[in-house]
C-alpha cells in the first residue's frame, strides 16, 4: 500500500477585507430592521457563504493533490498520475477568488495572484492559488 504521508498542506482563510464587510453588513441589518424575515434570510445566506468558501486547504500526499473550500464539502483530487507538468503562474486581478472558469481553465483560489497551473495528461488545465508556489511545486513534484 502506498505511503499517503501529507507532503504539503496550506490552509488559506477568507480574506479580513471580505470578512469584515460582511460581518457589517449582518449587524447593519439587523440594527436597521430588526429581527425579521429578510434579516434572518439574509444573515443564513452570508454564514452559508462563510460556511462554505471560509477557507481553502491544499494537500498534497504520495498519490494526489487535494482541494477542499470551507468545511471539505465542496472538494476535487486530482491523482499525481495525470499530471504532465505544474508551473507557477500570476493569476490576473480580475480572476478573482473561489472557483472560476478564466481564459486557462477552472481555478480554485482563495486570496493573492499566485497559482499553480497543472497541466493534465489529456491537456486540458487547472490553476490552484497559492500563497506558497514554491512550496507548492516541490510537492508535486
């Protein structure tokens, strides 16, 4: 049985300057309108949203490399195996964070312009954001 001993792990969190806003944002809501209907949907949606995309972990272990947002319920791995090659890359500002279709193909980003661009066996591309390229390349390496 293979070794699946963690090579890499990197845990990036929500940026402060989206926190924060947010955070405003549910008490605005409720100072301004009290507790009603809206407020409360409102409030659900943002914590999902936090919830959710709070944070993106990358690992990397003997046989693959693997994403998770938030809690781990919206993942992907991706076996070393059908890697053909990783670059490091600059992601252009307007990407933006959480996961994307751009120019390269889909990215998993959480904060920063730095990224790994995975090239597929088959062709096809994936970036990850990193703040971390190097450390990043030598795992998959």
């Amino acid at each position: 049985m293979p070794d699946t001993e963690t090579n890499y792990e990197e845990n990036q969190q929500l940026p402060s300057w989206i926190v924060l806003p947010l955070m405003c944002l549910i008490i605005l809501l409720f100072s301004l309108g009290g507790i009603n209907l809206g407020s409360l949907v409102a409030t659900a949606i943002l914590l999902l949203v936090l919830f959710f995309f709070g944070g993106l972990t990358t690992r990397v272990d003997a046989i693959s490399l693997n994403l998770s947002f938030g809690i781990g319920v919206i993942r992907k791995s991706v076996l070393l195996k059908d890697i053909e090659s990783a670059v490091s890359v600059k992601n252009r500002w307007w990407y933006g964070f959480g996961i994307r279709l751009t120019p390269h193909g889909w990215m998993w980003n959480m904060k920063g312009l730095s990224a790994i661009e995975i090239t597929y066996k088959t062709g096809k591309k994936f970036r990850v954001g990193t703040t971390n390229p190097e450390g990043l390349l030598a795992a998959l390496r």
